[in-house]
C-alpha cells in the first residue's frame, strides 16, 4: 500500500513527535508499505523517510523544483520526483497514494490534507484519510467537522472515510479495514 504522509519540514518542541513519527516510520517499512511524503530531508519530513528507509521500506519524495533548487530534498529516497509547483505536488502526492495520515504540521499539511478531505466527502477519492490526533492535536478540527454537522453544511454520510486516530494501533486498524 502506498501510504501518503502529510507533517511538517520542521520538528516542533515535542519530543513526542519524533518518537512517533519514527514509529509511524517504521511500521511502514516493516509492514512492506511505501511512503509518499513531501521529499524534504529536514524536520519531521526527514525523520520519516530515514525511519521507513532503515525498516526495509520504499520511499517516494515529491518535491518543487523551488525546493530542490534549495537543496532541501532527501537525495537518500528511492525515488524522487520533482514538480512545477506545490499545485502539481499535492496533485501527484494524491495520485500516488492508496491511504492518507496527517502526522501533526503545519499551514502546509493543513492544507494538503483538507483537499484531501474534501476529495474524500465528495467521494472522489476511495480511500481512508486519518487524520493522527497525536495527544489531541487535530482535536479542534474534529471540534469543527461535528459543528458543520450541527449546522446542516455537512452530514456524518459526506464525513464518511474521514477518522481521527489517537494511536499509531488506532491507525493499523483503520488500515487494515480497507
């Protein structure tokens, strides 16, 4: 299964984050998954990619060339492809995946994942979007989606295909049900 992960290029001031993305890492090579990430060598971004390159995994950046021409790509990855644009990024990174993990980030991943979301409750996209609520992080946006509920914009049905997962198990689970 090719799994997209969305997370930030830089690594926060939890040490949590990075104990999790390691294991989130190393889950997906040892469980013969590949990942697709954003290419970057820095910040939570890297550490995945090293994580899931040193448990046996294959790992695909996609990355734009404005990054690259800052030298910022992982040059370790199994492949890497470069874009235009961050429009043309977020496309191939959607084209590429089979499942999808918003690990905690930024403006960035939060706006990767929300077109991913929204592909999803349009039912363009067939496949899981979990958002990693990793000690509650992603817990105002869970907040948000229920109140668009109670404000009849959205329904539970349209919602469908989106999880919140606390837990890197909570995760396989919803995996393993696709």
């Amino acid at each position: 299964m090719n799994i997209t992960v969305y997370l930030g290029a830089n690594a926060g001031n939890d040490p949590k984050l990075q104990e999790a993305v390691e294991a989130l890492g190393k889950w997906i090579g040892e469980n013969g998954h590949d990942l697709i990430y954003g290419g970057s060598k820095c910040g939570l971004m890297g550490s995945i990619a090293e994580s899931v390159l040193q448990n046996g995994g294959k790992v695909t950046g996609v990355e734009p060339q404005f990054f690259v021409d800052s030298e910022l790509q992982h040059d370790g990855l199994t492949e890497l492809i470069v874009t235009k644009d961050m429009t043309d990024r977020k496309t191939k990174m959607i084209e590429l995946g089979d499942a999808f993990i918003a690990f905690p980030g930024g403006t960035g991943t939060l706006e990767e994942i929300a077109e991913v979301m929204s592909k999803v409750s349009l039912k363009h996209l067939d496949a899981p979007c979990i958002l990693y609520n990793l000690n509650g992080y992603y817990n105002g946006l869970k907040a948000l989606l229920g109140h668009m509920i109670e404000m009849g914009l959205s329904t539970k049905e349209r919602q469908e295909g989106i999880y919140f997962a606390d837990t890197l198990d909570e995760i396989e689970r919803i995996l393993a049900e696709k």
